[in-house]
C-alpha cells in the first residue's frame, strides 16, 4: 500500500464532495463524521464529475448530478441505473488528524 497525505481532515465539510487531483487522477472524497470515502470523480455511465453530486449519509451514496445513479461510497458499486460498471474507490485512513488515500 502507498498512502498519499491529502488534506487535514478539518478541511472537509461533512456530507459535502470534495473533489481533488492526486498523481494524475481526479478523486472525490466524501466525509461522513470521522470516516473519509474516496472514489474516481467520473460517473461511469457519462464522464461526468461525481464531486457535483448529492451524498445520503443514511445510504452511504452519492448521487451522479447528470443522470442520477447512485454509487456506494464504500465500494464505488453502482447502485442504480443508468450507471452498471462501478467506480474505483481507495483505502483511507486518518494519521494525526490527516487524510492519507492509497493510490
């Protein structure tokens, strides 16, 4: 695993996607309390950015603006049409207040 320190985790607003580049790739990442989700920031049903979309804390997803599919934030599954293909989503953890993504 190679661990990228990202941003202080104070930075995220919760429930709010954010989006970021990282070694040549554009990332979301959501905070839901303590916990960080990462996934690719392109529907994979039309590119479109994920980071312009709405997160449901109670159903762990986020919601494709464009066309509405809904993508699990803990695996990148798709989870509604017109999405079929998951995203990618990365391992995170918190070190001294800090989010680090394994890319």
């Amino acid at each position: 695993m190679t661990f990228h320190a990202v941003m202080p985790l104070d930075d995220l607003v919760d429930g709010i996607p954010q989006q970021i580049r990282l070694n040549n790739r554009t990332l979301v990442l959501v905070r839901l309390d303590t916990d960080v989700y990462v996934l690719d920031d392109r529907c994979s049903h039309e590119d479109f950015s994920l980071a312009e979309g709405e997160v449901d804390g109670d159903e762990m997803t986020i919601e494709c603006a464009r066309h509405g599919a809904l993508f699990s934030l803990v695996d990148g599954e798709a989870v509604t049409f017109p999405a079929t293909r998951p995203v990618a989503s990365y391992a995170t953890r918190l070190v001294n207040g800090v989010v680090e993504v394994d890319l």
